[in-house]
C-alpha cells in the first residue's frame, strides 16, 4: 500500500517540559496510520524522549534527527554524527533550506551528508527548495539507498502563503522525472486545513511541516486530513 508520509520539522522550538506535554496531548494510539508514516524530527536535545515514547507506542511515530554531522565520529566538537543519530533516530533531515542560509550549507556540504546517513543506515529527507538543487542531488550521490525528498519553495515557509497544490504537484513530478520514482513531499505553510489539497494530488507522497507540527493536536489533525 503506498504510503503517506507526515514529517514534523520542529527547527530550533521546544524544551523538554513543553516535549512532554507535546507527547502527553499526542494521542497517537487513537489514531488510524496503517497507510500513513508519522515521523517527529525534535532537536538532538529531544531524541532521546521522543525515542522513549516511540518504543513505549510501538513505533507508531518514528524518530528522525533536523542535522547530521559530514564527519564519521572523531575530533569534530559540537558535531553529532550518523553512528551516534542511529542509537534514536531512523531519519534525518539535510539541506533543509534554512541550513543552506544561515549555515552556508552548499550542495556539496549536503551531498557529504546524505553520504554520512546512508553509511549509518539512516533515511536522508533530502530538503530541495527548485530542481537544480535536486540535480545536484542526483549527480553526486549515485546510490540505490532509501531516500525522501522534500520540495520546499522558499516563498511558502513559515509564511503562511503555501504554494498551490497543482504547482507543487508538478514540481514533485518533475523531481520524480530527475530523480526516479522515489517518495517526494510537499514542504511550506502546511496546516490541518491544506494538507488534504496537496495529499490528494498525484504525485505528492505527503508533507513536511514546521510551525503547524508544534501543536500537537494541530498536527493530529493534519495527519487525520491528510
Ligand atoms: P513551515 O515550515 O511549515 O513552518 O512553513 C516547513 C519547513 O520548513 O520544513
């Protein structure tokens, strides 16, 4: 059954208190997801809680990390790196276009990543804000490992302005024309009352969400919609 995929990008938001009552208002139990892949990308601060609550609800919700270090483990201080992401986490987020901005993270810095969270068994959501950015992508990292892409425009994030459905439909099927018939969302404004126009579009596999994921009934009802 194809799946559709729900990815929460928490960003630099939420301290542990406010993870746990995320979590305590989070009824994931209740919820329908045979079709559907929950994933929680919180801050490293939060993983090993988020890990916790994940086993105790048979990983109905997976774990994914917002950053991965280019480096293997070593002298690298401040980095965390893929061996050290696999202890909590089964995804994680590179290139995300705030990174390319304020991190100066170029396409070559994000290839090495994406590199790193295979060799750690790890599934990139790879963040790509216009096709260049997916054919960069898809020169340097030749690979049959599992990968999810996300179309993120920068005009729709954190804006509050999404792009339409049949636009973003149509970018995401020009990003499966690159880079072959892969899992590709649709990232940018994404709340309980859109999320439906873009999951039911052809080719769109679902939606990476910012500001609305910090609400966990919000984000309940955006899995529901979607
Ligand atoms: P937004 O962020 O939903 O707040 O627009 C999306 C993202 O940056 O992944």
């Amino acid at each position: 059954m194809k799946k559709t995929f729900i990815i929460a990008n928490w960003k630099s938001n939420i301290t542990l208190p406010e993870a746990k009552s995320w979590l305590d208002n989070f009824d994931v139990q209740g919820l329908d997801v045979a079709d559907k892949e929950i994933v929680v990308c919180p801050s490293f601060t939060l993983l090993s809680e988020l890990k916790s609550y994940a086993l105790k609800n048979n990983s109905l919700v997976k774990i994914g990390a917002q950053d991965i270090s280019p480096f293997s483990e070593g002298s690298y201080t401040g980095e965390v790196c893929g061996k050290q992401l696999k202890d909590f986490s089964e995804y994680v987020i590179i290139g995300h276009s705030e990174r390319r901005r304020n991190f100066s993270e170029s396409n070559e810095t994000v290839n090495q990543k994406i590199r790193k969270a295979f060799e750690a068994d790890l599934r990139p959501i790879i963040c790509v804000s216009d096709l260049e950015q997916a054919k960069a992508f898809r020169e340097a990292v030749k690979t049959d490992n599992d990968f999810i892409v996300a179309y993120e425009p920068l005009f729709a994030i954190g804006t509050g302005s999404a792009d339409t459905p049949e636009n973003a439909d149509l970018m995401v099927k020009n990003i499966k024309n690159i880079l072959g018939d892969k899992v590709i969302l649709y990232g940018g404004s994404v709340t309980s009352s859109n999320i439906n126009q873009f999951s039911k579009m052809p080719n769109i596999d679902g939606a990476l969400v910012g500001k609305a994921s910090l609400n966990s009934v919000e984000f309940l009802q955006i899995i529901k919609n979607a």
